[in-house]
C-alpha cells in the first residue's frame, strides 16, 4: 500500500489519500504492507483533526513501526525538522 498524507494535494493513482493525522494513523495502523508513506508537513485546515503531519511521525515513533518515508511539503523549515526525525530515528527517506 502507498500511503499519501496532504490535505490540498490529490493523490497520485494507486495512492490511498489521507487529509488529517487522525485519517492518517487509522489508515495507517489497519493497512497490511506499506511500500512508502508520501507527506506534506502542513495540515492546513485539517490541523485541528490531529496536528500538523510531523504529528504521524511523532506517532510512528512512539508506536515503534518505520516505513520507508517521502516528503513532499514545500515548507522548507517542516522539511528540515521533519528530516531530523527520520534521521534520529532510523527511518528511511525516500528522494525522488
């Protein structure tokens, strides 16, 4: 399964569309086989249903599950911090 976390951008074909952390996190914790989780670091409106994506990061952690990770967001201060936790924590980014 691909997995894309944004909330204005649609996802591609063969992407199943998140807009919320929340969204995220309950696709994420019944989905069998995750090939990549692609994600923008702002929620935008849907901020208030979960946070700010870095928040399905955070969650990730916690919940000791790594898959591999692409970021998409054109904020580049997200960018960065949202780097530093793949970094810390083991995860592989995938750049494309």
């Amino acid at each position: 399964m691909k997995i894309w976390i944004d909330d204005i951008r649609k996802a591609p074909s063969g992407y199943v569309w998140c807009r919320s952390t929340n969204e995220a996190k309950y696709v994420i914790s019944r989905a069998k086989d995750i090939e990549i989780i692609d994600m923008d670091h702002d929620a935008g409106d849907y901020a208030k249903d979960g946070g700010d994506y870095i928040k399905v990061l955070d969650w990730l952690v916690e919940t000791d599950q790594r898959y591999p990770i692409k970021i998409h967001s054109m904020n580049p201060v997200g960018v960065d911090n949202m780097r530093r936790l793949l970094n810390r924590y083991g995860f592989t980014e995938v750049i494309i």
